[in-house]
C-alpha cells in the first residue's frame, strides 16, 4: 500500500476496518486510456484482465474505459464489439451479459493516429466530460504500443495537459510495457521523457512476470518463515539456477525480437527481478520503497565474470523436433535476416558482491525452442561435508534443493535424501512437492488482473521503477558490448541450448538441473 | 471409491488412506479438515455446497450425516472418495445411527488431517452451544447459517452468548457484496449519515446483521422495516446534510440513488451456497468485525475479544 501516491479515502472511510478482510479494496471512480487497443496484448490480455476485474466487482461505479487508435469507426458500437470479442474469447472468468452492459455502458473511443494534436484534445474533452459525471477526473494512460511511439505519445498527452488531474483527489498515472529502452542510455532517455509528462509515482512499468502469485510468494517463503533465512547464505549455498524455458520459437514477433535478442527481452527484466527477489535483504516492511531499496541494492552489487565471452554462452537454435512437431530454425524463421547474429538463448553466470552471497554463482538460463516451457528459481545448496555412510551407499544422493516453480504448475519443491526401505543403508533423493494449485485451487487472478488493479489502486509494490530498470541496464550494457562481432552458437530445437551452456557449469563442477 | 456397510471408524480411516495411496499424490498439499454435519434430508445440498467450496481449498472433507437417532443399534455406514465426485478433496461421506448419532466426533477425531486447520460447519440446527460442543472444540473456525433456522433472530441471540473467536455465521457472508457496495459508496463520499433503515423481514438474520455493521461502524441507530418481498432488498441512509442515500437490489445488480447525483448501476449478484463456504474457508483467523456486527445486533455486547482463550469443556451428550 502506498499512502503517498494518492489521498487515501478509504483510510477515512467508517464502514472500512483493517480487520475486515472480506471487502474488497476497490479503486475511486477512473477511467483506463488504452493506446493500441487493437493490438495483441489489449486483446488477449488487458481487456480481458478488465473484463475478471469487473466480474469480480473489483471496479468503481462507472469505470470507463477509453480505446485510442486509427480506425474509422464510425459508432462506438464497433468499438464495444471489439472489446465484448476480446472478453468473450479470452476472460478467465464465466461470461455475464449484467456485468457486460456495465462496462459497456462506459465505453468510449477516439479516433486519430498518435501525431493528430485534434485527437487528444478530443480525449482531454472526453476526460474533463468524464470526471463532470461526479469523478475527479482520474485516469490511467496504458501505452500498449511500439517504443518507437512513445516519445509521440508522450508529447502529446503533455500538451494536451493530460499529465495532471484536472480536479484534487484526482490521479493521472501512465503503464508502460516492456521492453524499457534496449540499453542504459535509450532507458534514460525514455525515463526522462516519461518524468517530462508524469510524476515518478505515477509511472507504472509493467513487468507481468512480477503480478504472477508464485513471485508474490518468493518473499513470502523467504520472510515468513524461520527455517529457510537461516540458510539463505553461501554458508549453506552452493549456486542459484534460474531458468526461464520457453518451448516455442520467435511466431510472428520476428521484426521486434531480431532487434533485441534474450538478453534484452527477458534477462534484462524477467530474471535480473527474480534474482533480486531470491538474493535481497528482507526489507524494514512491505511497502513498495523499502522493498525497492533492497532489491536495488541487489541489482547494484551484481557482477559480471572476469571473462565475459568464456563465462556466457549465447545461442540460436536450428531447425529441430519440439514436443512431436518438426520446427524451423531461427534464421529461417519469416522476417529474420538470413545473417542474423540475434540470439534465442542465453546462459549467463553472474555473482552478488555482498556478505551474504560471496562467491555463490548465480546461473541464468533463458531461450526459445527449448524441450518444454518452464520458468523456476533453484537454490542448490552445499553437499554435507561430512557423510558417515559407505561411499556406495550415497551415490544417489545429490545436492539439497530448493526449487520455486514459477510456471507451470506453481509450486515449491524440497529435494533431500532419504533411506530406501531394504537391509542395506541406502540414501537417495527424493522430493517432497508443494502445488499451489493443490492447497490453495481458487483459481488464481491473472497477472494482468492483479496488476491492472494495483495500478487503478496505486499501489506500486509490484512495479520496478526507473533506478531498478537503469540498474539492470548497467547488467545487460557490457555483456551486449562484449558479444557484439559473435556469432551465437547454433542448437537444434528441442535442446537445452548449445553445449556450451553444459561447459560452462561443467568446468565448475555443476550441472543444470533438468527443470 | 470405497463403500463400507455397518463398518467401525478404524476401518474408514484404514479406507481413507487406501484410497488415497491408490489415487497417487492426490491433495498432497491439504490446508485444511472441514467437517460438515449435515442432516439426512438435505445431504445432497451440503455435498454440492462442499464440492464447490473443495474447488477452491482442497481439503479433506468429512460429512457426517446423523441419521435416526431412535435406531435401536448403533450403525456406521460410510462411503470413502478421493478425487471423484466431490472435487479435488478426500472426502469420508459418513451416516450415524442409533446412540452412536449422538456421537459423531468419535468418527471424525481419528479421520481429522494432522497439525492442519479444523473448520466445522453445521448445515442444519447448531447445537445449542457450539463453543462446547465436541465437534465445535476441535475446530478453529465454526460456520453455523442462523437464517435456516426456524427463529432466526433467536438464533444469532444464542450464537451472541455462546460467541467465541471463530464462531462465524453464513447469514454474515451473504452480507458481503452488500457491504462491499456500501463501503465503495463511503471510499468517495464524505456524507455524514445520521440514520440507516434496512429493507427485509423483520426475522431475516442478515438483515440483523447488517444492522447491527452499519450501527456499530457509524455509531447511528438502524431500523429494519419489512418491506414486499421475502429478503433484503434496500439499505436507505438518511444524511446528517439532508438527503439520503439509498441501494436498491434487483436482479443481478443494484441501484444507487443519492440526491443529487445520477443513479449508478452497481453488481450485486447472488452466489451459490458454495461460494459462501469459500468465502468462509479463504481466512480462518477470528472475524472481529462479525463480532462487533453481532455484538451490536442482539445488544450482547460482552463478546470475547480476539485471543480469549476458549472453553474446553466436554460435555457428555445424550
């Protein structure tokens, strides 16, 4: 919760009570400005997010939501077709005609491109129109559009004085999307042109990664209990393994993701977030900015290896056999260079220069086209320095572990040796499986759900801010610098990525675990 | 699926955990025992009501269902599923007769799952106290529905006498969309209201309930006044400024009405028995604010608060 970003009224509110866990924290009356509402991601992801949010009663009386795009449509009927379609086929939860005529009742639409001045006067009028119907004129501007626009966008909500809430009591704040920038400079460049327009409080970037319950469930793993902290050092820590698996190839995206490489699209963000959340100090309490000024910290103290080119491996997978189907290689992929050096896999071993995790590395691993889709976090801890068996009697007993998965089939595993039943002292691993979806089935909210929500609340707990985003640049910058001029090694789809990701754990000892 | 005619208790829970290694790794991950006690009639209703309940916390579901008490001969009949039709639970369907009706927590005791949460729901009539009744003791959170009973208002009177922290009544959490849409009318008002009537009939225990919230929290007298139809319907404040301020629900949805404003369509749907005990099972620490609620409804007003510690007397019944 953050008490700073807006007037509080719920705080005064006399029906409200801390202890009264069963009412809903709905936001005040607003309105969603969605930019590129036409895309892929407004339609399989945000409106449908709107859509749960409104059947879950989770949204204040009238919320409006405001579609911009180029199209010409001539009645806000073939808007509010668009949206029913997008709800209909891609809502989480079951369909309900009432709760449609709510939303749809509050559907407006402004025609323009984003460089027509006349267009976002008309959505400042349709705003100001908004907040006389009894609001203060809040409303959250969500860019679900190219980077390239951006800065168009932006300068167009300035000057049509979008940025400030007309009336008090009233909020502006604007979502921003991933990719921020696709290097230190470009993100600063953009973070500036964003603080231009809006208020750093009011900036919510959103990376989708963080609204997923199982991350949420990190930091409640690691500071609500006593028995893992204690051994959350490289006392007990031998190496973390972050994986972010992902069975499909590149689709359609090849013009954007040929551009940017794993690197930039997912370690930069996705894994450099979770392992600040693995490896942060547990924070004074759970408000936004003492959870921020940890996992800078984190982020500040990552190192990169002595060598880059020997201690990273990058790749680019061939043509190969995913899941029982023959699929094509990258550079055959339609719309990729056929000279393409862009790679589709990366292994990465980092090291956090503080007490606690000296010399503990920590591996990421992130690519396309590899066996299945998974994303986990596994903390490999020491082997026992002493073992009183017979050599032969432990030669299936492997490290402890202790793995979060975070997609699929959320859960927490506990990998530790056990006496198989028989005369001899046998000890072997086995796993011990917590399923969120067993002890807790109600169906969890998507991430777009929960975020959508914070952002109307404004809370900005699950949001990384512009240090976090220039810190994690400042990761990515060298390693980009270092690999430019090289060539990715190929992989055949279907494979854990080349061999040298092996090497590079082999040469220390390690294996990846198969996730 | 095992089913055990005039069996004994061991032999259920020897069932219970047959079934469960044959299913493989099903609810490995149990977060909770609920424990309905359910009358014959309506056990079908009570089995629905926890298979949806089950979708959304896996748990291991004991029904027991006390059958003709007059029955000369004890008899224990049960029906052991895991994974099936009740939902992603295990469940022991149980049916009690004779002198052994009258003692049901001497089957469930054993089947209860270790070191976990105990929530206890009485589908029908409560016992008269539930904080001593045995099946009440061993739960951490006890669900009782005052608005199927046949005097209502006289009920949530003895739950108010017998309230221990846990206690918690399924007439509150129908309330809670209610609630929800009052307080959402309060996150952006600033109104002072002076006097609240509820629009239900005169035994109608939400409505008492709800009441006896909007009292305690605004620290103003509320009526209930009957109104035509057979349930609550309207909850009208009259501001301290002058107006008034009112929610009326119709068919899915609500009306607000405030002076001077526009009317504002609000959702106020309905939900299935199930979803109630869900809403129940979601938070199993003491509802201070069903507390106060109750305290304030039935002039009560010695309510324990949080922590006091529980009688745990048994007390020999029939």
């Amino acid at each position: 919760m953050n008490q700073a970003t807006a007037p509080d009224r719920q705080e005064d509110n006399p029906l409200r009570d801390v202890r009264d866990r069963r009412l809903p924290r709905v936001p005040d009356p607003c309105a969603l400005v969605i930019f590129g509402v036409t895309g892929d991601l407004a339609q399989k992801k945000l409106i449908p997010a709107i859509y749960d949010l409104a059947n879950r009663g989770l949204l204040p009386p009238g919320f409006s939501i405001v579609g911009f795009a180029r199209r010409d449509w001539t009645a806000e009927r073939e808007f509010a077709a668009l949206v029913a379609h997008a709800a209909r086929t891609n809502a989480r939860t079951p369909w309900r005609d009432e709760v449609w005529a709510r939303l749809a009742a509050h559907l407006r639409f402004v025609n323009g491109s984003f460089d027509d001045d006349e267009a976002f006067k008309a959505l400042a009028a349709m705003l100001d129109g908004l907040a006389a119907d009894g609001g203060a004129g809040s409303a959250a501007f969500y860019l679900s559009i190219p980077p390239s626009s951006f800065p168009t966008v932006l300068d167009q909500l300035n000057r049509a004085g979008l940025g400030e809430a007309p009336r008090p009591g009233g909020w502006r704040r604007v979502i921003v999307e991933k990719p921020f920038g696709h290097d230190l400079e470009s993100a600063r460049r953009l973070n500036t042109s964003i603080d231009q327009v809006f208020a750093p409080r009011d900036v919510f970037r959103i990376d989708h990664y963080l609204g997923k319950e199982t991350v949420q469930n990190i930091l409640a793993l690691r500071f609500g209990n006593t028995l893992f902290e204690p051994v959350w050092t490289s006392h007990f820590v031998d190496s973390v393994q972050i994986t972010m698996a992902e069975d499909v190839g590149i689709g359609r995206r090849a013009a954007f993701y040929d551009s940017v490489g794993t690197a930039r699209d997912v370690v930069q963000n996705h894994l450099l977030q979770l392992l600040a959340l693995i490896a942060m100090e547990e924070p004074t309490s759970f408000d936004p900015d003492a959870i921020r000024v940890e996992k800078l910290k984190v982020l500040r103290a990552i190192t990169l290896p002595g060598d880059i080119r020997l201690h990273t491996v990058r790749g680019q997978y061939t043509a190969g056999w995913v899941a029982g189907e023959h699929v094509s290689g990258y550079l055959s992929e339609p719309g990729v260079p056929a000279d393409s050096t862009t790679e589709t896999f990366v292994a990465i071993r980092l090291g956090v220069q503080n007490r606690r995790w000296v010399g503990v590395p920590f591996y990421l691993r992130a690519g396309k086209r590899m066996p299945r889709r998974v994303t986990e976090v596994a903390i490999i801890f020491q082997r026992n320095p002493h073992l009183p068996f017979d050599p032969a009697d432990v030669e299936m007993l492997g490290n402890n572990q202790l793995v979060m998965r975070l997609q699929p089939d959320e859960g927490v595993t506990l990998k530790f040796g056990s006496k198989v039943p028989g005369t001899t002292m046998e000890v072997r691993d086995i796993t011990m499986d917590f399923q969120y979806g067993e002890s807790f089935t109600e169906a969890s909210p998507e991430a777009y759900e929960r975020l959508v929500l914070d952002v109307l609340l404004g809370d900005r707990t699950l949001f990384p801010d512009a240090s976090e985003v220039e810190a994690s640049w400042q990761v990515i910058d060298p390693l980009e610098e270092a690999w430019a001029q090289t060539r990715p090694e190929p992989y055949r789809a279907g494979r854990w990525g080349p061999h040298a990701a092996e090497e590079l754990l082999a040469s220390e000892g390690r294996t990846w675990r198969r996730a | 699926m095992i089913g055990l005619w005039d069996t004994t208790g061991d032999a259920v829970v020897k069932a219970l955990s047959q079934e469960r290694r044959s299913a493989g790794g099903v609810a490995t991950g149990l977060a909770l025992t609920l424990v309905v006690v359910a009358d014959e009639p309506q056990v079908r209703a009570a089995e629905a009501a926890a298979t949806i309940a089950a979708a959304a916390h896996p748990c291991r579901l004991l029904i027991v269902m006390r059958s003709d008490e007059t029955h000369p001969r004890s008899r224990l009949d049960a029906e052991v599923i895991v994974g099936g039709r009740l939902g992603p639970c295990e469940a022991a369907v149980m049916r009690l007769l004779g002198p052994l009706a009258a003692h049901p927590e001497s089957v469930v005791m054993p089947l209860l799952a270790p070191d976990v949460p105990v929530v206890t729901w009485w589908q029908g009539d409560p016992p008269e106290r539930i904080a001593t009744d045995p099946l009440g003791i061993v739960a951490e959170r006890r669900i009782t529905d005052s608005a199927r009973a046949a005097d209502p208002i006289g009920t949530l009177r003895a739950r108010a006498a017998d309230y221990v922290p846990g206690d918690t009544d399924l007439a509150w959490t129908r309330l809670t969309p209610w609630r929800a849409l009052l307080a959402g009318v309060f996150d952006t008002s600033v109104a002072t209201p002076r006097q609240a009537l509820v629009t239900a009939p005169s035994d109608d225990a939400s409505a008492a309930l709800l009441c006896g919230w909007l009292s305690a929290r605004l620290g103003i007298e509320c009526q209930v006044t009957p109104g035509e139809s057979d349930h609550l319907t309207a909850v009208t404040l009259l501001l301290a400024e002058g107006g008034r301020l009112s929610v009326t629900a119709s068919g899915g949805h609500a009306t607000l009405a405030s002076s001077g404003c526009p009317d504002q369509l609000l959702p106020l749907t309905a939900r299935p028995l199930g979803e109630e005990l869900a809403e129940e099972l979601r938070r199993l620490g003491p509802d201070q604010v069903y507390a106060e609620a109750l305290a304030a409804a039935t002039g009560i007003t010695s309510l324990p608060p949080r922590g006091g510690s529980r009688m745990r007397t048994w007390q020999e019944a029939g």
